[in-house]
C-alpha cells in the first residue's frame, strides 16, 4: 500500500514541490474542461488567457489525457507558437 501510495495516476512517483503545483493545476484546468461538458450532446467552450500554459504543457504533456490533446484548439497571435506546441505535445 505504501508503494501505491508513493505512486501517481501516471505510474510515475508522485509529484513534490514544483511539479506538485504544476499537477494540481493541470487536474484544476481539466476538471474545468469536464464540467462544461455533461452529456454526449454538450457544447461549450473553455478558454485557457494564460501565458505561462505552453510551460505547464511541456511540462506535464506526458499526463495531459489524449481526448484533451484531441479538443484543444488554438487562437493565439502567431502560428509558430502553434507548431512549436503542437510539436512538443505530439513529440511527448
């Protein structure tokens, strides 16, 4: 039990410090995304007005769920900031 407990959703030892923050905020962000969405025929959109996310997401991509990956879409100034964090995701 001891061991289970030392071990994260993901398999992987469970977060401390920094990496604690950066999952917690990472769950918050989906748990959001989910509660727009109740049922199979729910629209609705999430809008994420943060520049430090392209950060939380290259480092924590390994745990971002693919459904998320799959809904997101991006509106941002420039399409290289796109390529680069389409790049990390698909490279994670």
């Amino acid at each position: 039990v001891r061991r289970r407990m030392k071990l994260g959703p993901d398999g992987f030892p469970n977060p401390r410090g920094q990496a604690w923050y950066s999952w917690q905020t990472l769950c918050t962000l989906i748990q959001a995304y989910g509660r727009v969405m109740r049922a199979e025929d729910d629209r609705g959109t999430t809008y994420i007005l943060d520049s430090t996310f392209k950060s939380l997401l290259s480092i924590t991509k390994r745990l971002v769920p693919e459904w998320v990956k799959e809904a997101m879409v991006w509106e941002v100034p420039t399409e290289r900031y796109k390529e680069e964090l389409d790049g990390e995701l698909a490279a994670g």
